[in-house]
C-alpha cells in the first residue's frame, strides 16, 4: 500500500505533499485487554519502507482536503484511506503533471433525473463561494447543492 505524508501549513487551512512510500508491515495486538497485549510484548506499529523525504523542489504546496482524500473533508485524524484515482493523481503531481482545470467549473457525473441549472452571479459572490470551498476542502458546486437544500428544508418548516 503506498503512503503519502503531508504536513498542514503554518497558519493555513493547505497541506504539503512532502513525501510518499509504502508500508512494509503492519502489527496490530490481538483483540482484547490493550495493557495484556503491551505485557505480552504486542505493540501496534506500521513500518514503511526505507525513504527520504522528496526534494524540496518536488515538494507539491497548496493543496486542499479535496485534493488530498477527494470529496471527504481531512478533520482530525492523522491518516486518510484514499482511491486509485486519488493515488494516481499525487503520483502525477508530484512529477509536476497538473491536470488542468476546466473554465466550466466542476465535472459532474449526471444520473437520471438530474436537472442542470445555469445560475448567472456576480463576482464577488463568486469569489465568496470559492474562498468558503477551498476553506473547507470542498468544490464550489458541493457548496451550493448544500445552500440550495438547506434552503429549501428551512421552507418546509
């Protein structure tokens, strides 16, 4: 399984992507009382593979929760399972391949029975919406599917 380490950016919401390897060996206790399975010499540890961190020019900065674990946002927590996709994506920015990004704003999978609305806003408006999803580690059309029904359960009520 490969690993990726990122560390949180002095007094920023981004992330660094600074190193990747994989694990070697996983130890886990056996099940039960965690003091019995620390005398029986059990300790729970990950060994990753032999690394050194990436060369500070590799180094990939400025990314969101969205970019790092797709659209679960980080919170607390120190480890992220993530996708395929999501792996192949930090492997390909890190060899500085930066998938461009579409003036249409976000790709969605449409299902059946979807509607797409075309919604004209200013820019300010826009840039709100941008900063408030970047801060989250969200895309803007999460943040306005989210307004849009939190909108209309306040009318039921």
């Amino acid at each position: 399984m490969k690993v990726f380490f990122v560390f949180k950016q002095p007094d920023s919401k981004y992330y660094t992507l600074w190193g990747r390897t994989t694990i070697d060996s996983v130890n886990v206790p056996p099940i039960g009382n965690k003091a019995e399975s620390v005398e029986k010499g059990y300790t729970q540890y990950v060994r990753f593979s032999p690394f050194q961190p990436l060369p500070s020019e590799k180094w990939v900065e400025n990314l969101t929760d969205s970019d790092l674990t797709g659209d679960k946002p980080w919170l607390m927590g120190r480890y992220r399972y993530i996708t395929a996709e999501k792996e192949a994506y930090l492997e390909s920015i890190i060899e500085g391949f930066v998938p461009e990004k579409s003036d249409q704003g976000s790709e969605v999978a449409l299902t059946r029975g979807d509607v797409v609305l075309t919604v004209v806003i200013t820019s300010t408006m826009s840039g709100r919406l941008e900063s408030a999803a970047t801060e989250e580690g969200r895309r803007v059309d999460e943040v306005v599917r989210e307004a849009i029904a939190e909108w209309l359960i306040g009318r039921r009520e």
